[in-house]
C-alpha cells in the first residue's frame, strides 16, 4: 500500500522519529509490499531512485525503523532477516519450498494465551503464529511431496 505524504509524516511522528528522504525512501518501499523482502531486496528497490543508497544505509535505517516500532524483522531461517512494515497483530503463513512469508490474520490466534501454571514468571507481551509449510505455487510445482527442508526446519 502506498502511503501519502501526510501519512508517513503521521507514522514517524507518532513513534518520535525524524523523518529523512533516505528513511522515507525505505519505508515506504517495505510498505508497498506484502512479501516480506530481507534489506537486500529493499536495496535493489530503493536504488532505482536513490541510486546514491548503501546497503549500509538500508540495513542501517532498518534497525532505526525496528527500534522506532515501524517495522517489524522476522528471521525464520537463521540466515537473513525479512521486514515487515505491516505491525498490526498477524501470523505468518512461511513456505519451506521457495521461503515465501505471508500475513495471515485470524481472531482465533490473537486470542490464543499461556496459563499462568505454564509461564512460570514469565510476562507475556505479545506473540505471533508461525505456520510452516509449501505455498499453493511451492504445492503445484510438487516441492512438498520430496520436502527436502522438512527436518531442517520443524
Ligand atoms: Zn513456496
Ligand atoms: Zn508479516
């Protein structure tokens, strides 16, 4: 989704952060997207009208972004984080076949809490459902019937 202006302005304001050309550059590309790009694929995004950016910049204005609570990292495969700008409540549908990442929203999940026997001590602020398995692309091409990440993710 493509913010306006106005809106980005309202974004950072909200969350205390100054709002740059680089930053807003950034954001808004994670923004128009829902597929969960690692700071790379922002990179290659970005250039095209930044071509001055760095990749140091980006991976750099994302740990701002993070730390602003603009967006949010998800790292399912221990090697290169993915960023979400979408930081309402959601789970993840994650694909073992091609690493796709999708939003899945769904009431029942947010609902879902640990008891207090269980948490030990432990204070709940939040959580979120990871489902992993192969996309309907991942299915059609038939990856999930060799699924040769099944053990190497559980
Ligand atoms: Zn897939
Ligand atoms: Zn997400």
């Amino acid at each position: 989704m493509r913010l306006t202006p106005d809106e980005m302005r309202m974004r950072f304001r909200e969350r205390g952060l100054k709002m740059t050309p680089q930053r807003a550059a950034i954001y808004q590309a994670l923004a128009g997207t829902v597929s969960h790009p690692t700071a790379e694929d922002l990179h290659r995004h970005v250039r095209r009208q930044h071509p001055m950016i760095s990749p140091n910049t980006v991976y750099y204005t994302l740990g701002v972004l993070r730390e602003a609570g603009l967006v949010h990292e998800v790292n399912y495969w221990h090697d290169r984080s993915r960023f979400d700008a979408n930081i309402t409540p959601h789970h993840h549908l994650v694909c073992l076949g091609c690493r796709s990442i999708q939003d899945l929203t769904d009431e029942a999940l947010d609902r879902l809490s640990v008891s207090g026997r269980l948490k030990g001590g432990f204070e709940v602020t939040g959580h979120r459902v990871e489902f992993h398995g192969y996309c309907s692309t991942c299915c059609r091409a038939g990856r999930h019937l060799s699924r040769p990440d099944h053990r190497r993710h559980r």
